[in-house]
C-alpha cells in the first residue's frame, strides 16, 4: 500500500511511520509535511535511507499540492496527522489553528473525493470538552469544545463524519488522549516538565495542579490507529487512551521520581485560561477489534521522562533555539508571580 502520512514529522507523526515500516515493510510512506517549529527531520533520523520513506515539504492547506502528491506517489491512504496541535499557542494565536487544521483537512478530504481515496483522520479527546467525575466519553456524546485548539479540531472531526455521511467517502477516525513518549516537542506538559527537571529549573504546574488527564503511550496510539485502519467499520469512530486518569500533580510526582528530583522544584503558576478539568474516554468500542493497550499511564509517564535524560541531543537544540522566545512569552511573567489572567 502506499500511504500519506500528513505531519509525519510531529510527534505522533513521526512515532507512527516508524511504527507502521516496522511493521508492514513492504508499503511505501510519503511523509507531507509543511515543517513548522514541531515538525522535525531529526524525528526520523534512522529512517532517511530507507527506500520506502518519502518526504514532501509542502501544506496540507495547499490543494494542487495535496493532489500532485497522491497522484505521482500513487496515494491509497491518506492519514491525517498534520494540525497545529497546542493549547497554550492557541491562546497566543488562534488564527492559524483554523487555516491547518479545519480548511487543511477540508482540502484533504476534498482531494480524497476526487481521487478515491480513504481518509482516516486524527481527532482528538478535546473535542468532547471537560467532562464530570463519573463520567467516560463515547463516541457517540456530543461536542463540546473548549479552546481555540479543541474548537478547530471539533470541526475538522465533524467535517470527516459530514464526507462520509454526503459523499459515503470511506473515512474512519479516531480520537486520542494525551500521549507521552519519544519526540514530544518540550512545549507539552511531560516533556516540558522533564526537560526542566533535568535543568534544575522550575516546573510551573497551572492552578491548583488536580486537573485530569489520560496518559497515554504514543506506541498504543499506534497500535490503535492500526487496529482501525485494518479492521475498523468505514465512517466509525475509536476512542484510543488507556481509560485511566491521574491528577497532573501525580504526573509530576512521577517525573520527578523517575529523574530522582525533588518537589521543591514545583511552582504553581496562574492557570490556563479556560483549562479542561478532566478528560476521560472509554475505549471499550477499540478493544472490540482486539486491541489492548500496553503501557498503563504511570509507566508511559516514567519511560517518557527516562527517554528525554537519555536523549539530549534531541531535546538541547530545541529548548537553546525558538523555543526561548515562547518560553519567556508563556512563563516568565507567571514564574515571576506577575501573570495576570
Ligand atoms: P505535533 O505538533 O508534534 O506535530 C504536528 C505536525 O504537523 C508537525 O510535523 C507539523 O510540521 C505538521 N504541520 C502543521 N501544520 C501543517 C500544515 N499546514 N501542513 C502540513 N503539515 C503541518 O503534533 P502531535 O502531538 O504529533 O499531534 C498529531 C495529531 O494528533 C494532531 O492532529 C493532534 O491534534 C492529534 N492528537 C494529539 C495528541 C497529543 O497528546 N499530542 C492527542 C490526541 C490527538
Ligand atoms: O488530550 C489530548 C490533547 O492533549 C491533544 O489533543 C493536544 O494536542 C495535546 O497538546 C494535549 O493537550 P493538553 O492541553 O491536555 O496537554 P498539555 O501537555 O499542554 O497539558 C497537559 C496538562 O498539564 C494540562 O492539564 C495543562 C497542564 N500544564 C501544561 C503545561 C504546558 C501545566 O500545568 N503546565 C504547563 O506548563
């Protein structure tokens, strides 16, 4: 098969690719990808010789792109990583999160109808907004989003479903929760928080620190997105996590254990505006197709945490180059105490 894989030089991305030529050799993988500050060559580092593995450097946004590059590669399967992707930035700038990850993905699924081809696209465990204790989103519960970010990929989540429902294009989706592991740009909570242990610098935690999240390893999200490319029902949706949650204070604790640091590094800073209490999903509907997570949170968080001391390399020229700009725009007035909402 040949595959496009959009922001297979993300995080997820690039975690993806190498997953999916590990295990299916034989496919060809265009990764199409317009390289912004979270879309790194580096990410596929051991992968670039590999006569199966192409990169495109271009927008999803772009269409006679888009379709250039199915054609000439012979596209069957597109997979939609490609978004702008954090919440914090798009509180600082909104605009762009609407051109890539609503008209970008609009622009893929209307080159997937022209084309004949199947869509499979990456939504999100935003999209259902916060959700009370007791409770567990399925597939089925309504949108609710609630940042700029949330909003844009609601959309873009119920564009795909409106394309398979107008035009039976064949697309399935699934929406992930958090996940942690190798190659997580440091403007994520566990990267940046490892990264800052590592540094001896200060852990800024927003609010009160008992927000909850489902951490979850990027090797299940994989597996997952594979479970549903081969075996899922055309115009479904999944919800991949690990159905398990943990207060972002009990993360902390267990970066900090993993790095053998001590809490005195933790400052609570003003929180996020609008930040989601609580995310949680039932995966029941996935494990019906015979996937079974395999890392539980507090060892996807541990191993995440052990692979940034162990790869510096990757992490250093980042957190010394542009990241400085957004660090100092997004903390130093909340570290210092003068943030005000
Ligand atoms: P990331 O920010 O690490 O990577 C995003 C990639 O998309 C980068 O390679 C970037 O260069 C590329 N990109 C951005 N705009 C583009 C454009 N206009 N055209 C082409 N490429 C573009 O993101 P991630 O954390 O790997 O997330 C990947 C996908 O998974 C996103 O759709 C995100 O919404 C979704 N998701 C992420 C998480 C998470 O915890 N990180 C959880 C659930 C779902
Ligand atoms: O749930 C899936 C989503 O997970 C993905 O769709 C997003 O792309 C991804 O960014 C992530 O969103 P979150 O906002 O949950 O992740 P983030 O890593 O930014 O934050 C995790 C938690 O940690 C959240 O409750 C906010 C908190 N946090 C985050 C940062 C960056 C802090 O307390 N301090 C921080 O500095």
């Amino acid at each position: 098969m040949n595959l496009l894989i959009t922001g297979g030089c993300g995080f997820i991305g690039s975690n993806f690719v190498r997953y999916w030529l590990a295990m299916h050799p034989d496919d060809r993988v265009v990764v199409y990808d317009k390289l912004t500050y979270a879309g790194r060559r580096e990410n596929l580092h051991d992968l670039w010789n590999s006569s199966q593995l192409f990169l495109v450097e271009a927008d999803i946004a772009d269409q006679e792109s888009v379709r250039n590059v199915c054609r000439a590669h012979q596209i069957e399967l597109i997979v939609n990583f490609a978004a702008e992707t954090h919440v914090d930035q798009s509180i600082l700038g909104p605009l762009v999160f609407t051109e890539t990850n609503v008209r970008g993905t609009h622009v893929l699924l209307e080159v997937a109808r022209e084309l004949g081809l199947r869509l499979h696209h990456i939504s999100t465990d935003e999209v259902y907004g916060h959700i009370p204790d007791g409770h567990q989103s399925v597939e089925t519960d309504s949108l609710a989003p609630r940042s700029p970010y949330a909003a844009s990929k609601a959309a873009a989540d119920q564009l795909v479903q409106a394309y398979f429902i107008t035009y039976g294009l064949p697309v399935t989706i699934t929406r992930g929760a958090n996940n942690v592991g190798p190659y997580q740009y440091p403007e994520k909570a566990v990267p940046l928080f490892s990264t800052n242990a590592i540094l001896g610098e200060l852990l800024p935690v927003y609010g009160d620190g008992r927000q909850m999240r489902d951490y979850a390893h990027v090797y299940d999200h994989c597996t997952g997105i594979e479970a549903v490319l081969l075996r899922g029902d055309i115009g479904e949706v999944y919800n991949v996590g690990t159905g398990r949650e943990m207060t972002n204070l009990q993360m902390v604790d267990i970066v900090l254990e993993t790095l053998a640091k001590d809490d005195s590094l933790v400052q609570h800073v003003i929180d996020r505006p609008g930040h989601d209490r609580r995310y949680s999903m039932n995966v029941d509907k996935l494990r019906k197709l015979g996937w079974e997570p395999k890392y539980d949170p507090r060892r996807a968080v541990a191993e995440a945490a052990r692979w940034y001391a162990e790869n510096r390399w990757w992490w250093e020229p980042i957190r010394n180059g542009e990241f400085q700009e957004y660090y100092e725009r997004q903390y130093a007035a909340r570290l210092d105490g003068k943030a005000e909402r």
